[in-house]
C-alpha cells in the first residue's frame, strides 16, 4: 500500500494535543489517597487508669495509632478543625496526613479515615520522600468554622529553612507555596534544628510566632521571631534544662503555649507547656513561661511535636498534642486531649 501524507488538519491536531499536554514528563500532581489505620485508646498514666490531672491539664483521651502504610509516621505539625471531628498534619517526609477525629461524651475516642498526600514544591513536584526539601516541622493557619478544610495555612521546613504559605481552601492537597521572607539569622539554624514552632496570630495581618528547636552555638537561649508580612523583630525563649522547643499553640485570649520535649537514654521522653502571655511578645523580649504541666514516665509520653488549641461547645480550652514517631518501631504515634483548667478565661 501506497504510503499517504499527513494531511494539514492531522498535524495541526497532533501539534495542539503535544502544547496541551505541557512539558514533557509532566504530570497532574498526586491525589491525595486513603491508607488503612487503626487507632487505639490510652490511659493518661500506666500506673492508675482512673488519675487524669497534671498540673494545669485534665486528660481528656488519647489513642495510639497505628497504620501499615511506609509513609505514616513523623508526624510534626498539628491543625484541628473548630468543630473537632478533623485534623490536618504535616509529617517529616514531606507528608500532608488528614483524618476524622472521634470525640465522644467529651472525650477523645478514635481517628479514622486517614489520607495521605505528598506535599509539593513550587513546581508542582512532590516532596515526599525528598528529606532535605520536604522536612515539614510545624503547622498553622486558618481553619474557618464549619469548613471541611483549612483556607490557608503556613509550614515551617528544616534543613533547607523556610516557612511556606498554601492556599489549601482554593487547591487543597494540590496547594502549591508561597515563601514567606525570614530574617538573615534563620538560616544560622543548625540543619537538623531549625523552625520547629510556628503560629499564627489569629489577625488578618497573618503575622507568625516561630522559635527554632534549641538555642544557636554558644547562645543560652532559643531565638524567636515575630514575623509579619515585610518586617519581624526578634526575642528570646529561657530554655528548662534540656527541653527544646517542638510547636506552639494559641489560646483564645491571644496568648501562647508553647510544647517542648525532651530525651536522654536513662530518662527516656519528657513534654513541657508553659504559657507565654501575649503581651510578653514583643521586641527584644526574654520570655520565660509559667509551666501549666510536664509529662514523663509513667504518664503517656512519646516524642511530642504537634499541638493544636481549640474550643469546644461548652467552652473547654482544649489542648491536643501529637508524636512523631521518627518512623522507628520502638517509638509512637500517638494524640493526646488535655483539657486546661486554670484561671485564664
């Protein structure tokens, strides 16, 4: 048979569908996919089932939770929902990780219905799996009342430092960022121990809170920032012996709590909160919280590295921290609920 020319109308076709189809290689991003889990109730204390006060906390629930999947785990950075039954997370893999959450009789139940998605650069490229661009530390943003999902939300990364902005309302798991300009000192920040605490202020101004994990070679004390849109200034955290810093949360009356852990081989895992109140957050200031608790053995401890403060309907502040298990067996995954009682209102 008679070879036939391509007629003009066939390489026109074949032209548009090559540009339509982008670079090559390129690809739509990964959808964000359900992995099987479990999720298991634990005690506040192994020693007593029935004790549930330390110092200013009242344990309200907590589970352990499991899952077979290699990319659940590292959880770093914690956001949950105003109505309680979600939450949205960071992992240091470079991981978004959603879930229900199952609060029943006031307290914590269950979490469900894990997804997983990689998080991904400002190419659209995923980060999981890539440690050095895609360790994800902290997490904030705003979560408006009876939406699915956060509208935005900030992520602090180590390593390579940077806190980056995502629209998630508009993009969702598909979000790609924005940076937000650091102060030069940030980059100071060892490798492994860089912006481990963001939050939000809760104003439409979107100024940030953030300490680094411990303090600078040959400083006595943690660096901080708070950092708005074109400018920040800078303070200071008293460290307590060997805690560093881990996340922040804010109450609703404006002030923070900070989560800091600990670890030695013969005192194993530690968690401290203290409140900074919001008017001790300004330039130059040398902070030094009241401690609201510290968890050690025999209370349910892991290496804590999440938290996320909420109100719920009847007007408890409550307090939920998560674990990052670091991907290794002997350690993890664990959500705890603490309601704060105390005199702030």
């Amino acid at each position: 048979m008679a070879n036939r020319k391509p007629s003009f109308a066939a390489i026109f076709t074949a032209l548009t569908a090559l540009l339509l189809a982008g670079p090559a290689g390129a690809a739509e991003p990964p959808s964000p996919f359900a992995i099987s889990s479990s999720s298991t109730p634990v005690p506040m204390t192994s020693e007593d089932p029935d004790e549930n006060r330390i110092g200013a906390l009242i344990y309200q629930g907590g589970v352990e939770i499991q899952s077979p999947n290699d990319n659940f785990g590292g959880l770093s950075g914690l956001l949950v929902s105003p109505d309680l039954t979600r939450f949205l997370a960071v992992t240091d893999k470079g991981a978004w990780v959603s879930g229900q959450i199952v609060i029943e009789r006031g307290k914590l139940k269950a979490v469900r219905n894990l997804e997983l998605a990689s998080i991904l650069d400002k190419d659209g490229e995923p980060l999981l799996g890539k440690k050095k661009k895609g360790d994800a530390e902290s997490l904030t943003g705003n979560w408006p009342e009876g939406a699915p999902a956060p509208s935005k939300v900030f992520v602090s990364f180590e390593q390579n430092h940077r806190i980056e902005e995502y629209n998630f309302g508009e993009a969702g798991f598909k979000a790609r960022p924005k940076p937000r300009p650091l102060p030069k000192k940030v980059s100071k920040a060892s490798h492994n121990s860089g912006l481990e605490s963001v939050e939000w202020d809760g104003t439409e101004d979107e100024n940030l809170l953030a300490f680094v994990e411990e303090p600078f070679k040959d400083k006595d004390t943690i660096a901080g920032w708070f950092i708005g849109k074109t400018d920040a200034f800078s303070l200071k955290l008293i460290p307590h012996g060997s805690y560093k810093m881990t996340d922040l949360g804010r109450l609703p009356n404006g002030d923070y709590l900070t989560l800091e852990r600990r670890f030695s081989p013969l005192g194993g895992v530690g968690a401290e909160i203290r409140r900074l109140p919001a008017s001790s957050i300004t330039k130059d200031a040398r902070l030094d919280g009241e401690v609201l608790a510290q968890l050690a053995p025999p209370l349910t401890v892991d290496n804590m590295e999440g938290m996320s403060v909420r109100l719920d309907q009847e007007g408890r502040t409550l307090i939920f921290i998560v674990s990052d298990d670091n991907f290794n067996p002997l350690q993890r995954t664990i959500l705890l609920m603490y309601e704060l009682k105390s005199d702030t209102p």
